[in-house]
C-alpha cells in the first residue's frame, strides 16, 4: 500500500534560516511526487513536482529514491512561507497526501 | 474562469439526512477528485472520475457516492450522514487523465453532523 509520511506537525525557524520539510513514502515503483502549500485563508495548490526539477519560490524537492524521501528544502526562509505544507504522491489515478507540515517562520 | 467552485461553504446535518456537496469545474479539466481532511491526518481521497460517466473508489469512500455525468460537475452525496463524516471535504480538479498534472482546489466544505 502507498504511504507518505511527514514526520514533523510543526516547524518552526527564524527567518533567513533554512527550512527543510520532510517526506518519507512508500512505494515500489517510479513513483510521482508533489508538494502542495495552503496559506492562511488561501486554497490549496501546487509548489512544485519532482518530474519538472524546478525551483519555486526558492523551494526545492530532490526525490531519493534509495531512502525512499522527497524533502522539500530552502536556503533562507521568508515570512511569508508560513504555511501548510502537504506532500503527495499519485499513483494508478489516485493521489496520496501525507498529514502535512506547519511551517512558522518568525522574524 | 471561476476555478474549481464548491456549495455549500458551511452545512450542519443531523445524523440519517442526506445531502449533496456540490463541485464544478470550468477548466473542461478530464480529472476531478473528492477529498476529506481531518486533523492530523492530512487529506484522503473519497473518490475520483476520470471523465464523464467514469468514477472510482479513492481510500475512504464508504458512505459516499459520486456521479460523473457531466465534464463540468462533480457532485458527492451523502446518503445518511453519521458524525464520522464531520469534515472538510475539498473537490480538486486536474487537467489529464492518463498523467495527471496540477490538482486545481475548490475553496471546501466545512461539514458538522450532530
């Protein structure tokens, strides 16, 4: 069965430090991997993908398959990256998102 | 475009009604998903269609039909609620099918069953 896990509820640094979010899943194939971010009072969205290896808002995802992870990382957080910040993965037409991560950044 | 539209925003049942949670997409997107999110356990999948007159279980679909008869709409019933459906249901859109691409979001459903 299909299983992400994100270890840590919350997540707290002061801004300009860097923040590394983490995901774990489990899956035996070539799996398709996401994050998605909800701001306050916003929908939820798309960040960013692992097939498109692009850097979004300074965010980046690197997918390890060895240890079976997705973390999502930046150099220096902002204020505005406080979020809710969910991975996903999507398999045979069916997405499956992990508990998610609160990020505080404070200043 | 409107996105990905979701109806009510708020309802309150009591335990047996049955209602309708409302989706409709104007992106002519092949995709669409229902979803529940509960504290601390991120979002699961109730079910998904991948086009008109196509739908399928997600995770957690008991108690919970769909109908896919149109592109554009999506609508999730409710047949008798119990308070374990007390939720935020999000309806999610996506443009393919075969490789789905970005899950476009309705704004939710705060539900409450008493």
């Amino acid at each position: 069965a299909q299983r992400v896990t994100q270890p840590e509820k919350l997540l707290s640094v002061f801004k300009g430090a860097p923040v590394e979010l983490k995901c774990n899943y489990s899956y035996s194939g070539s799996p398709e991997l996401f994050w998605y971010v909800q701001y306050s009072r916003q929908r939820l969205q798309l960040l960013l993908r692992h097939i498109s290896r692009e850097s979004i808002k300074g965010f980046t995802a690197d997918l390890n398959k060895g240890e079976t992870s997705f973390h999502l990382k930046k150099p220096f957080a902002q204020e505005e990256d406080s979020a809710m910040y969910y991975c996903a993965l999507f398999n045979f037409n069916k997405f499956y998102f992990g508990s998610g991560t609160k990020l505080n950044v404070k200043p | 475009n409107a996105g990905v539209t979701q109806t009510p925003k708020f309802q309150v049942l009591k335990t047996g009604q049955s209602m309708t949670l409302q989706c409709a997409q104007d992106m002519n997107h092949e995709y669409m998903s229902w979803y529940r999110q509960d504290p601390g356990m991120g979002l699961r999948l109730i079910h998904y269609s991948v086009g008109a007159g196509i739908t399928d279980q997600g995770e957690v679909p008991n108690g919970y039909n769909v109908s896919r008869s149109t592109t554009e709409d999506f609508p999730l019933r409710l047949l008798s609620a119990a308070p374990s459906q007390t939720s935020v249901y999000f309806c999610a859109s996506s443009y393919r099918s075969g490789r789905v691409g970005e899950q476009f979001f309705g704004p939710g459903t705060r539900l409450t069953v008493l």
